[in-house]
C-alpha cells in the first residue's frame, strides 16, 4: 500500500470526506481493519481564502510547494490536493517534487469519459468556472466540450461556496439556487454536471439533477485509493 499524501484544509470541511472515503474504501477492498496509510498537511483556509481574492497567487503557489514537499519528506508516495481550485499551480507542484500528483480533473473527466458523455457543464467557485488551468485541461487533454454559467449564476454559485458551504453551512434556499442553475445548463446541452468544487456535494447530489452528476470529491478519492492499492 502506498502512503497517500494530501493537502488538505481548503475547506476541511471537504477534507474529512476524503479522509472518509479513503479509509472506508480501503477497508472495504481489503478487508477490516484495514485503513489507508495517509498524511495529511492541512491549511488555514482563511489564508488561503484570503490570498486567492487578493490574486495573489504566487503566494498561494509557494505555501502548496512547500505542503507537498514537507509531505513528500515525510514519506507520501503521492499527493493528492483535496480541492479543485488549487489545482491552479499543480504544474508548479510538479516541477517541485519527484513522487506523482494526482490531478482531480484528470481523475474527473476519466469518469466523463467512461459514461460516454461529451458535453458537460462545469460548477465551482469563479476561479474554477472563468480561469483555463480546470475547463482548459478537460477540454485540450480530454476533448470534453465544457459549459459554464452566466455571469450572474457564477457569483451566486461562488458567493454560496465561499460564504456558506466551506463554513458547513446548508441551506434550503442555496440548494434550490444550485438547482435552477444546474436545469438551465441541461437546457443549453449539458449531458452531465461537474461538482468542481469540493464543497458543493455538501449541498447538491444526484438526487437534485436530472443528467448525471460527477462528485469530484468522491471520484478523487476512489482515484487515491485506485492508486495507493494499485
């Protein structure tokens, strides 16, 4: 078994489920007691939540190449970022260390493709939605056509990650919100949903979507447990 190393605390609210998932997939594939051999280095997501709406990026950048390399000295194997949007310096990452990153949307659009899906619609904070690192990779390395909401769906998706979800905050009203969202993407040709970002399975499931829904949370995990099994 491979020691997984995670970067964690961007929510920790999202991180649990992955520590969750890995160890309940683990035991379920070997057996009990078995358990996942992890690390973890977790962040203070107000730093972090802070320096992304300054675009201050670089910073972001060398707090994350300095969590995978301390990880890596530790011993992981592999890392693995439990967030969609700090993907944005996952190559950065790479050049600074010499075990494999493990990218979500890669993981993610595996999971597309295995559905036999082309078109699907892409749901996270705005960073996600409007900047290339995320819908860029899926479409140039993937060949997905990748849809994203309006301008003003895009604050209010944003607005409910940021201001209620990585906090554990669940409303009614905001699910209903993510919904009328998510039905006018599949009127515009969405075959399936992106949850990309790792908050919104808090609030959203398959059971509020009409196409499939792709929880990045889930399917990153599963890919971590794949790997450290492998």
């Amino acid at each position: 078994m491979k020691m997984i190393g995670l970067i964690g605390g961007m929510s920790w609210e999202s991180s649990q489920h992955y520590y969750r998932i890995i160890n309940e997939q683990t035991m379920e594939r070997l057996g009990r007691p078995h358990s996942a051999k992890s690390l973890m280095w977790s962040m203070d997501f107000g730093e972090i939540e802070a320096l992304q709406h300054a675009g201050k990026w670089d910073e972001l950048a060398d707090k994350m190449t300095e969590a995978a390399g301390k990880l890596e000295l530790a011993g992981a194997d592999f890392i693995v970022i439990c967030t969609n949007t700090m993907h944005r310096m996952a190559e950065q990452i790479e050049q600074t260390i010499s075990v494999p990153l493990l990218h979500i949307a890669d993981a993610t659009a595996i999971n597309i493709q295995q559905a036999g899906i082309k078109k699907i619609g892409l749901l996270g904070t705005a960073f996600t939605m409007e900047q290339d690192f995320y819908k860029g990779r899926l479409t140039e390395k993937f060949g997905l056509d990748v849809i994203i909401p309006d301008t003003a769906d895009r604050k209010i998706v944003h607005d409910i990650i940021y201001q209620e979800l990585v906090s554990g905050i669940i409303n009614e009203a905001s699910r209903e919100q993510y919904k009328t969202i998510i039905r006018k993407m599949i009127n515009e040709g969405a075959e399936g949903i992106i949850l990309g970002c790792t908050e919104i399975m808090l609030l959203i499931s398959q059971n509020d979507c009409a196409v499939p829904v792709f929880d990045t949370t889930e399917i990153h995990a599963l890919a971590a447990v794949d790997y450290a099994l492998g």
